[in-house]
C-alpha cells in the first residue's frame, strides 16, 4: 500500500487529544465521510479508505452526523412517486 507523510503542527494532536497514530486514523476517517458526503466515492469505497468494515464506517457516519443515505432531491422524489 503507498504511504503519504503529512507534516502537521505538534500542537494539531493536542486539539484532538489524539497522539499521532489516533491522529492519522482519524483523519482518514474524516477525509472518507466528507468524499462520501459529498457524493465523490461509494459508502464501500470510503469504508475502505478509512481503514473500517462498512458497518464501522455507517457508525463513524452517525458520529459524524452523516446520514448514511445520500440521495439527491430528485432521486428521493423518484424513490417516493415508485413507493406509490
């Protein structure tokens, strides 16, 4: 798997009361939910990228306060008119 060094400030660990494993841990989990969030990548794909089974990653997405279901005004209107 490639590594990425990341250079951040000491004091960025202490806001977090994280030491640096924790740290990293929890910025990749960060980065997973705002791409899913977002759209960019699956729920699969981003519990990959966190490090997480995909029902550690729905867990990390309730914490977060990210709905585990993405869908656009459009598709819920399509969802709701084919439950008709």
């Amino acid at each position: 798997m490639p590594e990425l060094t990341v250079e951040l400030p000491e004091s960025a660990f202490a806001a977090l009361r994280k030491d640096p494993g924790e740290f990293a841990s929890e910025m990749r989990i960060a980065a997973a939910v705002k791409w899913y969030e977002l759209g960019m990548i699956s729920q699969e794909k981003a519990a990959e990228i966190a490090g997480l089974s995909r029902a550690h990653f729905i867990s990390a997405l309730n914490r977060l306060q990210v709905s585990p279901l993405q869908y656009s005004s459009e598709e819920l209107g399509e969802e709701l008119q084919d439950a008709d």
